[in-house]
C-alpha cells in the first residue's frame, strides 16, 4: 500500500489567542471530511504574541501530535516569520492560510483539486472582500500601480493565500532572502499557476495588527523590490527641473540687461525655485533611502527569524 500524501497546513500568527483552537478545529474537520486519504500536518509559527496565544498552541500541541509550533523570540515581521514557517514544512504540499478566518477554509479542498491536476502553485485571488471598504479599495489602487511600474509580473489581489508544492518550498528554501515578499517571489519565480477567486470574509475575532505603517512598509518593499521607476523618475524630473532653471536664469538675465531699471527681479521667484527644488531634492532623497534601506537588510544577510522553542517536530526536522 503506497503511502499517504501529506498536506502541510502553515499558519502565521499573533496575537491570535482567540482564533487558534477554533481554527486548528475547522481544519482538521476538513481535511477528515474532504480530504481522508491524505495525511497533514498543521504548523503554527508564533511572531511573539503578547496574549494567551502560546499556551494555546502548547496545549493543541499536547493534544495532537500532527500539530506543530514554532515561537520566535520576538516579532520578526510581517513577511519574513510566514516564509520562514513555509520553509519548515515536511507536506507534498503546503497551504497558507491566516490565523484570523478571513481565508476560507473551505477554500482547501479546492487547491488540492488542482495540485493533482497538475498545478504547482495554486493562488486565492480576492474578488471582493468583507474587509474596510477604503481599505479595499486602496490595496487595489496598490496592486494595479505596483504591476504597471513593475518588469516582473505581478499578481493582483494576491496576499499569499494558496497552495506551494513541496518543490517551490525548496525554491523559498534555497532562495535565502532576507528580506523576502512571497508575493513578488511567487510571480517572479514560480511556474505556471492556478488562479481560483474568492470573497475575503471578516476577521472572526480579536483585533488585526495590521495598520498604515505596515502596510507602508509592504508597499515599498515591493516597490523598491520589483520596480526602478523611482529612481529613474528623480532622474528625468531633476533634469527636467535643471533645464527649466537654467533657461528661467537667461531668460531673467537677458530681460535685466535689456530693462536695468524696469524690471525688478525681486526675491519670489528665488523663493519659489528654493521651495520647489528643495522638496523634490527631499522626496526623492527619502525614496533613495528606502532602497537603500532594502540593499541594507540584504547586504547584512541576518537570519530570517530567531527561534525560541519548536514543538512536535522530529529531531531530523531541526
């Protein structure tokens, strides 16, 4: 009898004390409905919740050896403590999913479908969402600005919920990215893909830790990541800017020599040309910086995470 195939189900989360045992309960509940003749495993990755998070997953743990968990030593971040707990799955496959039910579970059965069907990846794509609708709505202006600015193929409305086949899991493993985005990962180096819409729910409990700073930090990452149009604008507008200055400048000089005395330069066109230049000079002096930044995090090449504890894994999954 050949073995069962093995799916890995990766959830990131904090501070998700009241969403882990109801979420590990529909899981498990699917996979034996639906999907009997595989085997799972179901790996929680803790980014250092403040709550009663942890005891919970110590107590799932205890209950369920097919449970997993990993506690960081502190918050490593949005991007890199998911791909982390991707790259330590043992699954045929591998499906991430949120902590906080707003990916539908239901949603599983489907992506397997469609691994056997031969997808490699298989992406849940947002149609529409239960979610802020101004926030909705400005994820969307995000994704379509992002894919038109950048040269690698982006995946609209992607937000990493989907299955990985074991063979891109070692894709992510032997990337050593230290400032991964799955998502432009996903669209830059993955193979053909399966695309299946669906209606983002509402989150089920607790409060998201997601807010404008973190979501700042997700957009420029992607920007400063996939797209050179930042650099190449202050380019062209600071050469732009310099032509109109130096003909401004003739212009002024050759109207003072020919009316000395009837025309009085004064001091607001050098105000203005100080107060325009100046803020240009800033912007894009702080969008060098942010890719800057991101060349800072990859040069030093620190480790994605720092684990505190691991449970439930087997001394050759260390």
């Amino acid at each position: 009898m050949s073995e069962k195939k093995k799916i890995s189900i990766m959830v990131p989360c904090y501070n998700e004390e009241e969403n882990v045992v109801p979420l590990s309960e529909a899981v498990i509940a699917t996979l034996e409905k639906d999907l009997p003749e595989y085997d799972y495993e179901i790996l929680f990755i803790d980014n250092c919740s403040k709550d009663k998070t942890r005891e919970k997953l110590i107590l799932l743990c205890s209950r369920n050896k097919k449970i997993k968990a990993i506690f960081n030593t502190k918050n490593f971040g949005q991007f890199n403590s998911p791909y982390y707990g991707l790259c330590q799955t043992t699954g045929d496959c591998t499906i991430c999913l949120c902590a906080d039910f707003q990916d539908p579970i239901d949603m599983i059965p489907k992506f397997v479908h469609e691994w056997e069907n031969g997808y490699k990846i298989v992406c849940g794509i947002k149609t529409s969402s239960k979610e802020n609708k101004i926030m909705y709505f400005l994820r969307g202006v995000y994704y379509k600005t992002i894919k038109k600015m950048s040269e690698v193929e982006q995946i609209e409305q992607f937000t990493g919920f989907g299955l990985y086949d074991k063979s891109f899991i070692q894709v992510l493993r032997d990337l050593k990215d230290p400032t991964p985005f799955l998502r432009g990962i996903v669209a830059e180096l993955g193979p053909e893909r399966k695309e299946i819409p669906y209606e983002q729910q509402e989150r089920r409990a607790g409060k998201t830790s997601n807010n404008w700073y973190r979501l700042y930090d997700a957009a420029m990452l992607s920007f400063t990541s996939y797209t050179k149009i930042g650099l190449r604008l202050a380019t062209f507008i600071g050469f732009g800017l310099s032509a109109v200055s130096v003909v401004i400048a003739i212009v002024y000089f050759i109207l003072k020599l020919l009316h000395w005395n009837d025309f009085p330069a004064g001091m607001t066109p050098i105000l203005l040309g100080v107060f325009v230049i100046g803020s240009m000079q800033l912007f894009f002096i702080g969008l060098l910086g942010e890719y800057i930044m991101n060349m800072n995090a990859r040069l030093m090449n620190r480790p994605l995470v720092i684990e505190q504890e691991r449970i439930n894994f087997d001394e050759d999954e260390k």
